[in-house]
C-alpha cells in the first residue's frame, strides 16, 4: 500500500488535492496514522477538512491556500517544481496520481456516461460487474458503479447516481485499489455505507 511518507522520499514538499470531505477525512486520518502532524502541534484529525494540503519530509503538514496553487500553476512551468497529487488518485492505486487540472474543474458526467455505456450486451456488462476490477481502469470502475445504480432495484436517476458516486470517491478509490468487485462496491455506495 501506497504510503504519504513515499511521496515525501523524493520531494521536501509535495501539495495534496481532495476532491471532497470523504476523500478529506480520509487523508487526514492516514497523515495521522504516519506520523505527520500539523505545523503548529495539532495532530491531523482535529484539522478543518480542506481541499489542498501540503505535507512535508519532516512529517510536518499544514492547509495551503487556493491563491498559493493557483499562482504558483499559472507561474513559468519550469519555475514550478511543486508535485501536485489528486488524492482520489493516489488511494485508488493509480499510476498516474498528479493532479493537472484547474481547481475549479468539475467531473464530467458525460465523460462517465460515455464509458459506462461503452458495453451494451447486459450479459457482457453483469459479467465484468462481478468480476475483479483488476483489469478495469479506474475510470471504468467509476463509470461502470454510475450505471450499476441505474440499473439496479434502487433505479437512481442518472443525476443522482452520478452524486453518489462523488459523494464516496474515497471509498470507491478504496474498493478499487483492493480489487473489489463493481457490484460489490456498487451496493456499498447505493445503500449508503462507504
């Protein structure tokens, strides 16, 4: 398993992205976990769930302001050498985890959409869904959960499914990185539980 600590081997300072409260929660609590601590004394879980963090090679960690990202990106890239991590990412297992959006970039669900009905045979769909997800991108993973809430008993309207799914990014990073199953994963986050 991947840990914040490897990411600070190499790098005196590296910034974190977290998409969303889950997905901050979750990063505090692993931070807690190696070791690292605020740089006024605090321990991580009693820090205020933020969108960026930046932590450092001497476990010290700290919030980072959105002008500081957003200036420091729209400065000269050779300048820059900030290393720029998606959270989401990151816990997924990904071997792509920088984050190089802007940071008011939503997802997009037609991007979702697309892949999640990129299989149209049901039986070929309910097969991989039941399978590992260890030859699905993480991408698919995400898009083949939104169209598993669709389609099951619960018939989440597509609006709704595709906020499930960005309301448990953390957990279905989680599920993915263990190889879970998407259906498996898929009724942990219909019903709620991730």
């Amino acid at each position: 398993m991947r840990t914040l600590r490897s990411l600070v081997e190499n790098n005196s300072q590296v910034w974190i992205f977290c998409r969303n409260d889950g997905l901050q929660a979750d990063f505090l609590e692993r931070a807690e976990n190696e070791g690292f601590i605020a740089l006024n004394g605090v321990k991580p879980h009693n820090l205020c769930h933020r969108n960026l963090y930046g932590i450092n090679a001497d476990l010290t960690m700290g919030y980072l302001a959105a002008m500081i990202w957003v200036l420091s990106a729209r400065a000269d890239k050779d300048k820059d050498n900030h290393v720029r991590v998606d959270y989401e990412k990151f816990i997924a297992g990904e071997d792509d985890y920088l984050y190089r959006e802007r940071l008011d970039d939503l997802p997009d669900r037609s991007e979702l959409e697309r892949l999640a009905y990129s299989i149209t045979d049901k039986d070929e769909f309910d097969r991989i869904c039941n399978a590992s997800s260890e030859n699905l991108t993480y991408e698919e993973y995400k898009a083949y959960i939104y169209r598993w809430l669709i389609n099951s008993t619960w018939h989440y309207k597509p609006e709704s499914a595709f906020e499930r799914i960005y309301v448990d990014l953390w957990y279905i990073a989680k599920c993915y990185s263990e190889k879970m199953s998407v259906s498996d994963c898929a009724v942990e986050v219909g019903y709620g539980c991730g």
